[in-house]
C-alpha cells in the first residue's frame, strides 16, 4: 500500500491526504469489521512484518505503530498467539486460496486507481 501511495506521488504525512484518510479513500468496505479491504491487506502486512517483534506480549501493552497495528488486525478478527490470522485476514478479502496473491493485487489497483481520481479532483 504504501508503494501505492509512492506511486500516487503522495506522502503518507502530507497535507491532507494522510495515510488514514487515504485509507478509506475510495476503498471498498468489508462489512462487519467497519474497515476498508485496503485498511485490512495494510494492516496485516504491518502485522505480519512486525509480529515476531511484539513476542508472546500482550496486544493491549503495545505502544505506538504496533498498538494501531494490532488494535485493526484485532478489529478484523485476529487474536494474540493465534496460527490462523494470516487465513483469517486472506478470507476476509475474498481470498479463500491462500497462494493466489493477485486478489490482494487487484484490492490495491483499484483502490489506487479510485484515490488518484479523488485526488486529481479535489
């Protein structure tokens, strides 16, 4: 996602278009979980990346990044210590073969495709 936002020639820092908002940004939402696929293939990438970091801690005593991290993974249905969130996350996007990544590929194109018009607008 943020390889997305580079190619958009947006910073996730800058002006109004932050990375939260962008986001949600034209995204399709996953029903149930209040978030959008975009927020959800982004913050289980984080979580995957970061995951061996944060240990047998508790989700809860996170700081910082790791916290919304995990707070969103949480929010989507993942759980501390669990071996399925990674299957959990997959399903929710539409992707019930774990090895056919250009489902995620096709989140992130059409989301980008639906922020650079946003963007160009306002």
């Amino acid at each position: 996602v943020s390889g997305a936002l580079a190619c958009l020639k947006l910073s996730p820092g800058s002006g109004t278009w932050d990375k939260r908002r962008l986001l949600k940004l034209g995204a399709i939402a996953v029903r149930r979980h209040r978030l959008t696929k975009v927020e959800v293939l982004d913050g289980f990438a984080n979580y995957f990346k970061h995951r061996e970091e944060w240990g047998s801690q508790n989700w809860s005593k996170l700081k910082g990044n790791a916290k919304n991290t995990a707070e969103l993974v949480r929010k989507a249905g993942a759980s501390p210590g669990s071996s399925g969130n990674l299957r959990r996350a997959a399903s929710i996007l539409g992707n019930r073969k774990l090895e056919n990544l250009l489902v995620f590929r096709a989140i992130i194109e059409n989301w980008s495709r639906r922020v650079l018009k946003e963007v160009v607008r306002a």
